[in-house]
C-alpha cells in the first residue's frame, strides 16, 4: 500500500533531523530529558557536550518563551549518555500540535527509548510547598486536544495507544527507592496539564484538586502521549515553582516561576544524576 503524501512527508523530517542530529554526536544517548521552565541549566553540567540550537536542526521549531533557550545539548550526565532539550514547544506559543511532539519522534529515530520529561508547575495539594519536586504518578488531559488527532502514522505508534502506566511504574519504584537511600525529600502527585497561557482561576484549580490533580502546568502532557505513542518508557519530575491559584493571597507571576526553579537548580540536578543510572539500568517490566 502506498503512503498518503502528508505522512510520507513527515516521515522525510524526522529522518532528515534525525540524520543531523546523529552527525553531530559523539555518543548514542540512551536517554532523552526534557528540561522546564529555569531548569535548562542542567544540560550546562553536561561533559563532553555538544549543542545544537534548534534553528540549525532541519524542520525543527523554535520556541519563544524566555527561560527556554531552544538548544539541542547532547553529553554524559550522571555517567549516561544523554540528549536534553534546553527549551520545548507549548500549545500555547501557537504551535501545532506536529510541532510539540516533532521532536519526541526525532528522538525515536535516533534510537532512544527513554524519557525524563521535566517542568515548573503549580502545586495545588495544599500540603506541597514552592521548592518542592515531585514525581508525576499520572497526568490529567486539561488542554483538549490530542497531538495522535489526525492520519496515524503506524511507524510511530498504533492508533489507539494504551494510557495505563504513562509514567513507568518501574521507574517511579526506583526513584522512590533512590530518594529513600539519600534522604531526598519527593512528592509524588498527578500532573494536570492546561492550555495556558493564563495561570488558572481559583475555581479551575479547586476542581482541579477535587477531581485528583496535585500540580498544574501548560506543558508535558502532549510530549508524554507522542513518547507512549512512540514506545517510550517515561519518567516525569515536576518542580513546584509556586502555589497555584487562590491557595495563597498573592498573584501568580513567571518570576516567582523562574526564581523557585532557580532555587532548586541544585537539588533537582542532584535528583536528576542520581537517578538517570537507574533509569539506564531499569528493563522493561521490571
Ligand atoms: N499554573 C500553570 N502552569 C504553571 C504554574 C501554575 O501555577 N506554575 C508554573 N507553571
């Protein structure tokens, strides 16, 4: 059977970046990152790296919210060889939902598996505290739109994919096991994903909290569908940048955003190292 033109076509940018992408590293990655607002700094640490700004990648978007470079880093952390996004795509920039996840099959065709995605996010469990960092158990789709909606593709992924264990369970076990062993304090909570840009009301985020959300955030939600879609096994940490809407008498704003997760650069790289090893070593299942 032959391909419809529009998925011949993407077939033909993701194979394109990808090849890029390849000619530009020194060592295949195992894992990919995907780095939140403020805490793009991570891939800085990285050794023996190489950054490729996205505008050099062919048919890569570029982002345009300040706090997100827009650079492709790949290099060693925690001993793995890794690829970090140092900047992602929002909805709402205006992006197409292709745009999103682009980068997710990209990440596929260079023959990586793993996914920590990160972000800033609003905690809405009144028991959390801005500094903390939390691992999402599961997500809630607020943002009412789907990036499989369309033709798909079956080289990326079935039509219907399964849902049930978005954030490997396996890898949350070893996470949880790791912050035991080194006194690191973790939540772990259910990440609801909006549209954005606005912060939500406080009326969006008492339902939020009613209907189990413990953060809140106009990111990741798309990214981790299109890596399930693509076979990724995925972990997410989330940095609770600030209270969310109407928890505290005080107006939201991306300052307080990107001081908090400025604050906690130092605790989230040392969870970050720790726990990559574990999620290079972690199989399938186990
Ligand atoms: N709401 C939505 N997104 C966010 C927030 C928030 O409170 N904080 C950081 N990103």
């Amino acid at each position: 059977m032959s391909v419809p033109i529009e998925l011949a076509e993407q077939r033909t940018k993701i194979l394109e970046a990808s090849r890029y992408v390849l000619s530009r590293i020194k060592h295949p990655p195992a894992i990919a990152l995907i780095l939140g607002s403020g805490l793009g700094g991570l891939a800085d640490s990285a050794e023996e790296s190489t950054a490729m700004p996205y505008e050099q990648i062919p048919h890569f978007p570029v982002s345009t919210v300040e706090g997100h470079a827009g650079v492709l880093v790949s290099g060693k952390i925690g001993g793995v060889n890794a690829i970090f996004m140092k900047g992602r795509f929002h909805l709402y920039e205006g992006h197409p939902l292709e745009s999103v996840t682009f980068p997710i099959r990209v990440m596929k065709a260079v023959g990586i598996r793993k996914l920590l995605v990160t972000n800033a996010a609003g905690g809405v469990n009144a028991d959390f505290q801005p500094g903390d960092l939390m691992l999402i158990r599961d997500h809630i789709n607020w943002m009412y739109r789907n990036p499989l909606i369309g033709r798909n593709d079956p080289e990326s992924g079935v039509r219907f994919p399964d849902m049930s264990e978005a954030y490997s369970a396996s890898f949350r076990s070893s996470v949880r096991q790791w912050a035991g062993l080194n006194g690191f304090s973790l939540r772990e909570g259910v990440y609801a994903g909006f549209l954005g840009p606005t912060y939500e009301t406080p009326a969006e985020i008492r339902m939020a909290r009613k209907l189990g959300a413990d953060a809140v955030g106009m990111s990741t939600v798309p990214e981790v569908i299109a890596a399930r879609h693509a076979g990724f096994e995925v972990l997410g940490i989330s940095c609770i940048t600030n209270m969310a809407a109407g928890i505290l008498d005080q107006p939201l704003s991306h300052e307080e955003v990107m001081a908090t997760a400025d604050r906690v650069k130092d605790d989230f790289a040392r969870l970050v190292k720790g726990i990559i090893p574990l999620m290079e070593d972690t199989q399938k299942g186990e």
